[in-house]
C-alpha cells in the first residue's frame, strides 16, 4: 500500500489528535470559516495527521477531500475500541481484543461476475492507481448511536470503472473473511457466514461511496476493518462490510446477510430514515458516541442534498 515506513516519518509530520479534533478552530485561523465542507489542499496534511503513538502504518500522499464534514472526529481509541464486527465476538468490546488474531498480509481480492477484468487483486493492486482521500464522515449505527470517523480511502466509482462492469451488471455484492482458525465468533456461528452485503451499481458509483484503507491517517485497524472495507455514509452502518475478500458485479439483488437474516428488522436499501423505526426502538434520534445526550436523527444521515435523487419515486418505507 502507499505507506511510510516508520523511519520515514519525522515527528514533524504528526500532530496531536487535539489538534486534529479542533478543527473547527483552525479553519476559522485560516479564514475559511465552519460550514459546511473543506476544499481540497487548502490545509496541510500535517493539520489532520494522526497521533504518533497510534497504532499503523503512516498512509502516504492523502489529501483532504471536499466531501468532508467539518465536525470533530470521535477520538481514535472511541472508535477504535467501541465496533461491531460479529466475526469476533458480539459485545462491542470484542473487535479490539481478538481482531489481533486475524492476518491481513497478504491479502487478495476476487473481482468477478459481470466484469471486464476479472482476477485476484491485492489491495495495493485496487487502490494505488487512485489518490488516497481523507474524508471525515457521518457514522449513524443501525442500534441509534453515531459517530463522525476520519476515513482514508478512494472512491469505489474509481476502482469499479477500471473494473470494467459488463451490460447487465445491476448490483454490486461484497463479502468479508471468513476463517474459522482466526475468528472466534464465526467459530461461534453468530450468523451465516461468510458476511455479505451490496449496493445497486449507481449507489455503488455515487461519489460518497468510499472503498477506506485508512483511519486516522494511518492503516485500518483490524477491529474497524482492516485492510480494506466499503464506506457508504448515507446508509446504516453494517451495510459498510470490512475486510472485503470478494466484490462481484452481478444481475440481481445479492442475498444480504442482515437483511437474509431478519428481513423484518434490516432492509437491503437500509438509508439512514428517522421516518421508519426499527421494529423495536425508534431511529428519530440517536446517541453520539462518547456523549450524554442524544440528538436529532437526520435523513440520509444528512446527505440528503447528495444521494436524495438516487431514491426518487421510491417508497422509502417498503423499500427500507
């Protein structure tokens, strides 16, 4: 991957996380003001590095995206250690003390189905032909928390285009690792394994859906998903699969895990709605991680004026 070793980083290139976190006042210092979103290459990289005693790999040559939020992040150990990822374990705590067992290197990729270029890609193979992008997104969980993540990555538009998808190819599915020696909760069968997830292809080309290498600015963490998985900002969050193994375009809807699982409660669409509760507690508000009080629930997760268009004609309630 587009890295730097450890002796290639000066202590000059990282900032504190509490510099990252007030970012807000920097963007005032520097006179672009709070809303909305930052331009791109406006702030140097060092502005948003991530803390030196942070665990990972340092990514090199990201640059800050437009698409960003301008709300702090979560701290890196809230999100590093407060996940959902059932393949080890179900308690949120989980993720952070076994996903240590799981190898990513090396790692491969199947691309096939409807595609023009089907093969076993690395991850390097999928993403070093893009420019790696920090956006800081908008995380709402289906269970009604939330959280606001600096991801690193590129747009999956990208990296499906030199795919190369084939006439008929609607859908986009995605499926996780599956490796019973080093997964505990699939060792467990706390679901069907191995996970999948999918997007229709023009939610899949949409410019927010990002394929994330990166968090903080330094390599995924195992936990959140390691080394590469799907951001889809608009959407609840376990539609946004880790530790991506496979991607296959194809014809029809794909048999999504959660959705397969209890159709009643997760929707395959599953867009952030405060309109349509879950069947056993509402999605009007939710609680930010790491604080008290909870707040108002947006529709699209606030990327309404982006990704509304997508839905036009829909009725958002059926088609959940």
């Amino acid at each position: 991957m587009l890295i730097k070793k450890s002796t290639d980083i000066k202590e000059s290139d990282v900032t504190p996380e509490s510099t990252y976190r007030n970012r807000r006042q920097i963007l005032a210092a520097a006179g672009f003001g709070a809303a909305g979103t930052i331009a791109g290459g406006l702030l140097p990289r060092t502005a948003f590095a991530a803390p030196a005693a942070q665990e990972g790999a340092q990514l090199a040559g990201v640059v800050q995206s437009p698409l960003s939020t301008d709300e702090d992040p979560n701290s890196w150990e809230e999100l590093t250690t407060y996940n959902n990822f059932y393949e080890f374990g179900l308690a949120k705590s989980d993720p952070a003390r076994y996903a240590h067992e799981m190898s990513v290197e090396p790692w491969t990729v199947k691309v096939d189905g409807l595609v023009g270029n089907p093969a076993d890609y690395s991850v390097d193979d999928l993403i070093r032909p893009s420019q790696l992008e920090e956006r800081i997104y908008r995380f709402r969980c289906v269970e009604a928390w939330s959280a606001v993540v600096p991801w690193v990555g590129v747009p999956l538009r990208d990296v499906l285009e030199r795919l190369e998808p084939q006439p008929g190819a609607e859908f986009v599915a995605f499926e996780t690792l599956e490796r019973r020696s080093e997964m505990r909760g699939v060792r467990a069968n706390v679901l069907d394994f191995p996970y999948v997830e999918g997007l229709r292809m023009d939610e899949a080309m949409h410019p927010l859906t990002l394929l994330a290498v990166g968090l903080y600015g330094r390599e995924l963490p195992n936990q959140n998903g390691a080394p590469i998985r799907l951001v889809v900002p608009w959407k609840y969050g376990f539609k946004s699969i880790k530790s991506i193994v496979r991607i296959r375009l194809v014809e029809d809807e794909p048999r999504a895990t959660w959705n397969q699982t209890n159709p009643r409660e997760y929707g395959f669409y599953s867009n952030v709605n405060p309109n349509v509760d879950h069947p056993r507690w509402s999605q009007a508000s939710e609680r930010p991680l790491g604080g008290f009080f909870r707040k108002e629930t947006l529709m699209f997760n606030g990327y309404a004026d982006q990704v509304a268009s997508l839905y036009e004609g829909m009725d958002l309630r059926r088609y959940k």
